[in-house]
C-alpha cells in the first residue's frame, strides 16, 4: 500500500466524520456557482438595468460566501486537525516518516476537497435555473430565464476552489 | 545469550535551566534476546521516562542506547522512522486504536508502508490474531470489544512488523485480572513462537510475576533486580517481598 492507496483507505473510514463538513463545503460551493452563474448569464447580462445593480449584488454577496466558506475551512480543518492527533502519533510509531504522514494527510483532504467541489457544481447547476427565476422574480425583472451552463461560470468556481484548496 | 538492547549510564533531565531535575540517571541495563522484562518501582521512579528513551520516543540528556548493536542516541529522525518501522513494537494502557476503522485494519495497519502485498498482509493478520484468540472479533470496530480483546488487539498489532522488542507502559493498567492474566498468557508464550523480546512497565506484582526477570526503579535509578526461578507463584512472592523492603507500594490484588 503507498500514501495513496492509504489516503484512500482513510477517507473510506473516515467519511462519517467528514460528512457534515462536506454537506457545508458543497452547499457553499453550489450557492458560490449559482452566483457566478448569474454573473456569466448571457441573458441576464443583456437587461441593461441589471447590469445596474444585481451584478454587482452578486458580486458582493459571492465575495462574502467565499470569506464565510474560507473562515469554515480553515476553522475545521484545524479542528480536525486536533481531532486526528492520535491518528498521526500511531503512524508515527509504525514508524511513518514525517514527510509522509504530510503526504497521506495531504491526498486525503484533495479527496474530500475534489467531492466538495463535485457534489457542489452538481447541486449548483441543478439548482440554477430555481434561483435565478426566482431572483428575476425578487427583482421584478421580465427575463425568461432559459437553463444555461454557463462555462465560465464553472471555470471560475473551479478556479477559485482549486487555490482554496490548495492553500489549506 | 543474545543481547538485543542495552543501556549504559543513562540520564534524562526534565525543566529547563534553574529548575532541572534528572529523572532518571545512572541506568545501566542489559537485555536478551526474548526475555519478557518488567520494570516496576513506585509512581514518579521514572518507569515512563526510562521506556520512551529506550524505545525511541524521547531522547537521552546523556548515555547511550544500543537497539541490535546500534546506537539510538546517534541516529536521525528518517532512521529513527526506520528502527520504530522494522524494529520496535508499542503498547500503551489505553490501547491506542482507531475507533473508525475495523480490527483487521487497525492490525493492518503498520503493514501499509511496507510493500507487503494484500494476501500476505491478510495471512500475516489471520496468523497473529489466532494467536491472540481473535479470529472472531476482526471485522468488528474498536468499540463492540471488551478491553481484554482490544489490548489483545493492539499486542497484535504491534507485532504485525515481527519488531525484535515490543515495549509496553502498563498494559494491564486499564483491565481486570481475568483480561489481564489471558493478555499476560500470551505475551509469555511469544519468546517461544516469535522470539520476541518484551519490555513491560507495571506497578502491579501480580502482572510482574509472569516476567522472566523484574528490575526496580526508584528514585530515576535502577534499585534491584529480580530472576524468575519458572514458578510464577513464589516469583510473586518475591516480587511482594521486595516492594515492602524498597517500602511504599502496596499490592492491589492481594
Ligand atoms: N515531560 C515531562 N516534563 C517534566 N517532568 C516530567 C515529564 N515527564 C515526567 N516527568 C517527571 O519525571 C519523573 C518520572 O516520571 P515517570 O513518568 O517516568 O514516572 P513513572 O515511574 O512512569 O510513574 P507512574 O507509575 O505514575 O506512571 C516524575 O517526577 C515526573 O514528574
Ligand atoms: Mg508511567
């Protein structure tokens, strides 16, 4: 068995923990798409008065959900940490290296990370279409809102999970 | 006689500057090859202390160590890693198991680095656990055992990596003398099968007596030292009769 294949073995045991961390993770990254969402929609773009103010609503309301999200992960991740200490003493004592137990630590939360991320852009995507009818109606816009997936949009909630993620 | 560990005229000193206190010093002690030793003396000897240096845990003030002729106090932290990979077992009283993971993966589990395959890692698994009589608990989790079999689970699992000396701080600590004398059984019979050394901390006489050979820790230095002469009854006797000399410690299990 190497890091990987343990790492692996890990997240199996482990996902009971991890369950209502990655519920919060993926309805944050889903909330976060539905946004960028509405920020890449070609028909919402081309209603001039939204350009007025729901563009930058969205903005400013997905600025404050990735610093909530990034305060939750960095809080729980180091939760975890504490929780795990007792993981990390056996490894030690089989005589696990450091530099490895970093390693099998490190896979581990890319799993949880890349299921987050998965499970999120699926909800979001599902969703999308609900929220923003539901926003064109808040707003009293007149805009059919057709169900679009928007490329970008996923790029972007890619992008910007990925550095979260990987700066974690 | 083989000699597997020894240790020449070691001291640990707690504290920093000012308030340094050795708690343990002038150890000297020899150890062969399957010998099941205990090392007993009252609360604060040091008993602790002396098994974390000789199991690599923590690092010596001064003196040396040799595990199978090499020098521990001259190692580095990767060879460190290696020694305690392929050379060194641990059992603690609270037995150290995850609790998310099945019995069989908790044994497994110092076997995940080596490149053992899966059908070897299984054998050697089912192999030790008969042994230990826990065939039937393997695919059970941490909590669904008593805390006879989860000791038991541990030993096994610190014998997985067949190390040459298993170190234990009181393992019965946390049983009763049923769970305890089955667990002690056991460690017993390893010299013959395994060839295992063990090294066992306790202040209990009764779990003392089923050494081959006890040494006594008081005041942070090695105070006496007592050989089993293959009776376990009157090895307890002696063992009783030498803690009333050295004074202080009462038997709970009379
Ligand atoms: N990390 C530490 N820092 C400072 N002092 C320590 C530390 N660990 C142990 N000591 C001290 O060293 C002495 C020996 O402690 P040790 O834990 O080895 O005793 P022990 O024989 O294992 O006792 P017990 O039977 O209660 O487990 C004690 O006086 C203790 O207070
Ligand atoms: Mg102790």
């Amino acid at each position: 068995m190497n890091a990987f294949s343990l790492a692996l073995k890990l997240f199996r045991s482990n996902v009971k923990t991890y369950t209502f961390y990655i519920a919060v993770m993926t309805v944050a990254v889903a909330v976060y798409y539905d946004f960028m969402a509405l920020k890449h929609n070609p028909e919402v773009l081309q209603t001039r008065e939204v350009l007025l103010y729901a563009k930058s609503a969205a903005q400013i309301t997905s600025v404050v959900t990735l610093i909530v999200l990034v305060f939750f992960m960095w809080y729980s991740s180091s939760f975890f940490l504490k929780q795990r200490t007792k993981e990390i003493g056996i490894y030690a004592l089989a005589g696990i290296s450091n530099a490895k137990i970093g390693l099998v630590f490190a896979v581990e939360s890319i799993f949880i990370g890349l299921t987050a991320l998965a499970g999120g852009l699926l909800f979001g995507i599902l969703f999308s279409k609900l929220f923003l009818m539901a926003l064109a109606k808040c707003t009293l816009l007149d805009v059919t809102v057709p169900f679009t997936v928007p490329t970008s949009a996923v790029t972007e909630v890619m992008i910007t999970f990925g550095i979260i993620f990987l700066a974690l | 006689m083989e000699t597997i560990l020894s240790v020449r005229s070691l001291k640990k000193e707690y504290g920093s500057r000012g308030t340094r206190f050795a708690a343990l010093h002038d150890v000297d002690l020899e150890v062969q090859k399957g010998e099941f030793l205990a090392v007993m003396g009252p609360s604060g000897s040091g008993k602790t202390t002396l098994l974390n240096l000789m199991s690599t845990i923590d690092q010596a003030t001064a003196g040396e160590i040799y595990i199978d002729g090499r020098n521990l106090t001259r190692m580095k932290n990767g060879d460190l890693a290696k020694l305690r990979r392929n050379k060194i077992g641990f059992v603690f009283q609270d037995f150290n198991l995850l609790d998310n993971m099945t019995i069989m993966d908790n044994i497994a589990l110092p076997l995940a680095l080596n490149k053992a395959n899966h059908k070897e890692i299984l054998a050697a698994v089912e192999e030790l656990a008969a042994f230990f009589g826990l065939t039937d608990q393997l695919h059970k989790y941490p909590y669904q055992l008593s805390g006879g079999q989860k000791q038991r689970a541990a030993v096994t699992r610190a014998l997985i990596t067949k190390p040459s000396v298993v170190f234990a701080d009181e393992p019965t600590g946390a049983l009763d003398t049923k769970a305890s004398t089955e667990l002690l059984d056991c460690l017993r019979g390893l010299k013959p099968k395994y060839g295992t050394t063990v090294i066992m901390v306790t202040h209990d006489a009764f779990c003392a007596s089923f050494s081959d050979r006890v040494m006594f820790l008081k005041d942070g230095t090695l105070h006496a030292r007592l050989d089993s002469s293959g009776s376990r009854k009157d090895f307890y006797q002696k063992i009783l009769e030498m803690l009333a000399a050295m004074g202080g410690i009462t038997n709970e299990r009379l």
